[in-house]
C-alpha cells in the first residue's frame, strides 16, 4: 500500500498494488464475484461522511487507488460515480 502525503484541502489518496480478494477470483475464475465486494467500499466511505472516488480496483485493473474526499467537498461533486459494462463503480473525470 501506497500513501500519498494527507493535504486537509485535497483528501487522502492511498493505493494498492496487490490484493489476496481479488488474487483469488483472478485464479479460480471467480472475478464476476468481484464487483459486489468491491463496489461496498462506496457506501462505506458514505457512512463515514465521505466521498470515495476511484478509477480501478486491482481486480479490474493494475491497482486499487482511493481518494477520499469529505461528503461535502467540491472535489466530490466533480467526480461523479459511474458504472461499467462489467458492473465496478468507478468516478469520471480522473
């Protein structure tokens, strides 16, 4: 995992390089399970008053990369959630 420097006004942005979830879907052909585990890390930023905003998780991409804003901030507004054809939220505009 990868942390990027906290700035108030930006959020925090961490990465994953690897996970053992999505390792395991990936070799036993199970990746079709994947959205539904991974898309649950939305609602749970929104619990917690925040924004989740995301390009990829390492079982559609390279890399799971986080930005979490405040529920609040512009930055949020700005990145709306999308779905893909596979079924993963991800953020436009990133």
């Amino acid at each position: 995992m990868c942390v990027e420097p906290f700035v108030k006004t930006e959020g925090i942005h961490y990465r994953f390089d690897r996970c053992p979830i999505a390792e395991f879907a990936k070799a036993h052909h199970l990746l079709h399970l994947m959205p539904a585990l991974c898309n649950g890390d939305y609602p749970a930023m929104e619990d917690l008053h925040a924004t989740l905003i995301r390009k990829n998780t390492c079982a559609n991409g390279d890399v799971c990369d986080y930005w979490i804003v405040g529920d609040k901030s512009e930055i949020a507004k700005t990145h709306p959630r999308k779905t893909d054809d596979a079924g993963y939220w991800y953020n436009k505009n990133l």
